[in-house]
C-alpha cells in the first residue's frame, strides 16, 4: 500500500533529481557485446532506481537515520549556542559596537 507508493516516489524524485543536474545526469547501461556505454530511457531509469532502492532499502534507512541524528544533534548545539547569547545580550553582557563580550 502506502509504503510501495512512498518508494516509487522516493525512486523518481530521484531519477528527477539526477536528471535536473546541471550538467544533467544520465542512467547507463553497458552492452557487454560492444564494450560501450548507452543512455536508457526513462522506464528503465526508474526501474533500476527501484530496484536499487528495494535492495538498499536498509542501507538506505541507516543513512537517513544517521543524517538526521547528526542534523539534529547540530540544531541542538546551535540551539545552546544561540542560547547563550540571547543570555549575554540580555543580561548586557554582549557589546554589539565591538562585537565582543565582556
């Protein structure tokens, strides 16, 4: 249900994304016979992306665990830092002329 549909748009935002790259960016295939590269077309761009989302789903999830474990422990120390200087401009710790703090 939802989460097959969720993945299909999870795999053509990125096919959209690979494509809006300036310069945009291409799906390939390699014809074994010839030894050379060609472009595929967009259904197979988005099959292989879903399949490669299928077969990385976990790697996948722990990557986007782990960015926004990092992102979240970021905001918080600017969080405390914004903190602490809302503090000193309150308490008029903070000179704004100097940019320093007294």
């Amino acid at each position: 249900g939802s989460q097959k549909n969720n993945k299909k748009l999870f795999s053509y935002a990125i096919v959209q994304s690979i494509w809006s790259m300036n310069p945009p960016g291409r799906f390939l295939k390699k014809d074994q016979e010839k030894n050379v590269w060609f472009v595929i077309g967009d259904k197979e761009a988005l099959g292989k992306t879903r399949q490669a989302v299928r077969e990385g789903a976990p790697k996948v999830m722990n990557a986007i665990k782990l960015a926004q474990k990092y992102y979240e422990e970021k905001n918080e120390k600017v969080e405390r830092e914004e903190n602490i200087v809302h503090e000193k401009l309150d308490n008029g710790e903070y000179n704004r002329s100097a940019d320093t703090c007294n």
